[in-house]
C-alpha cells in the first residue's frame, strides 16, 4: 500500500504521517470521499447515499458507493443489484457496477442471503469496512460514497480513522430527539478533525395535494436553533413523498424526474462546499 501519493487529500490533511492509520491502494485514484453519517438509524441515510451518488453520476462523474453499514446493508437493493454478487482475485475484490456505472461495494453483495444477521463483534465489522477502502479494486473515480453505520461506535471510529474522508453529509428529521442525536455524530467528527458540509433534512414535510400547501409533520421549530448551535448550514429539506420511499421496492429510474428535482439543489449545495 502507498500513502500520501494515492490519498484523496493530496498530502494536506496536515496529519502527523507516523501516526497516521490511513492506508492507500495505489491502483486506485479517488478524488473526493464524501461520507453520509447519521447517528441514528432509520432517518433515510441510505436513500441519501444513493440518491447522491445517482445524482454526482448524472452530472458526469465517476462514482462508486461504499456501504459501511455492515450490520444493516441496504445500499444493494436501494441500487436494483441485491441478485448480484462481487468477484474477487488474489490481489483485490471486485466491485459491482451498476447499469449507469456506479461501483457498488456491500456485504450483501459478499454473502450468499442478505436476510442472514451479521453476528460478528466490533473488531471483526471494523476490518471489514478496511478493506473495502484497501482491498476493493476502485480504479479511477471522482467521488466515493460512503454509506456510514449509525452512531459513534467503533465502525464509524475506524472509517474516519481509516479513510480519507474530505466532507461529512449529516442527515437527520426534524425531531428534537434526533436533532440530540445527530448532534453527537457532528461532535465526533469535529473531534476527528474532519469537515461537516451541512445537513440534509428528510421527512421534513409533505404536499398537501389538492392544496400544495406544505404540512410540518413534526415539531421542527428548534431545527434553526440545532444549525446554529452546530454552525452548519441546512443543505436541504427533502420530503416525504412515494417517490423517495418506493426506491427500494420500485427502483430509482422509475421515479428519477421527481427525485432529481428534489435532490439537485442539495448536490449544488454539497459541492459548493466540498
């Protein structure tokens, strides 16, 4: 493995490089690894993930996904690749690649049935999420997404630890008792001395159709005061319409005008932040 010269961050994090725990696969050249973090499961951190990465690829991009929720992996099937299975070699493993050329890499796409638990211990899910930065042939890409595993637990430690990670996309609702939340995952990646870009808020309302009036569902009247406390900016507010929870039983084509008018300002936003 190399270093520095194969880093996304281009021998600029200012990391003391003895004590740095990155490692680098010098068959690959990534550019940008945006990370999609949470601190609680259930928000649409997944559905983010995959949204974005469909969205950076329809501007032009060369994308791959990394989906470091080991326990729960929904990337595969949010994506239409669940029947599909990753290769290997002696030297690397082999991502899927999507119809529209994304790179995928899932522990779903390493098992025999995605219904069987994930019965491992911390350290065990910790390498797995390694070597999908280290060992996962890549190749030539301009952003990586990467899918993080819900709260600041050891996964999420050794993904910020472990990989080179240029900015963090925070998703949370607006519900106090996430926005809490949320804010513990902001703070762990502040401390790692990593970049929060800002934060994509789901679920935040939805479109009264005989109306069009928006309807706040929940009690998001404390969501400025959690932004700026946090001193981020809100990305985007995305809302609950079929559109977006059907992606995972109807496919992300089959409602892709509809999501890319939702999620475009947000991907402007994130890159302008980049």
């Amino acid at each position: 493995m190399s270093s520095c010269n194969s880093c996304p961050s281009n021998d600029s994090c200012g990391k003391d490089k003895e004590k740095c725990m990155i490692e680098n696969n010098p068959m690959n050249n990534i550019k940008n690894v945006i990370g999609v973090m949470s601190g609680k499961g259930g928000v649409g951190k997944s559905t983010v993930s995959v949204m974005l990465a469909k969205q950076l690829r329809k501007l032009g991009y060369k994308v791959g996904v990394l989906d470091a929720d080991i326990t729960g992996p929904s990337v595969p099937r949010l994506l239409g690749i669940k029947d599909k299975k990753a290769g290997a070699t002696e030297q690397c493993i082999i991502p899927i690649e999507t119809e529209d050329q994304i790179r995928v890499i899932s522990l779903n796409l390493l098992i025999e049935d995605e219904n069987q638990p994930v019965i491992w211990r911390g350290p065990a899910i910790s390498g797995i999420v390694k070597q999908f930065w280290t060992d996962v042939l890549w190749g030539n890409l301009d952003y990586l997404v990467i899918d993080m595993p819900p709260g600041t637990g050891d996964v999420a430690l050794t993904v910020m630890q472990s990989i080179p990670i240029n900015g963090i996309v925070m998703v949370s609702i607006p519900q106090d008792l996430v926005s809490m939340i949320v804010s513990k995952a902001i703070n762990m990646a502040k401390k790692m001395d990593i970049r929060v870009l800002g934060v994509v808020e789901n679920m935040s309302y939805i479109v009264c159709p005989d109306c069009d009036k928006k309807i706040r569902l929940f009690n998001g009247e404390n969501v400025g005061q959690f932004l700026r406390e946090s001193d981020l900016q809100l990305l985007g507010e995305l809302p609950m319409v079929s559109t977006i929870c059907n992606i995972a039983s109807q496919g992300y084509e089959n409602s892709g005008e509809s999501i890319d008018e939702l999620f475009n300002p947000i991907v402007k936003n994130i890159l302008e932040r980049l």
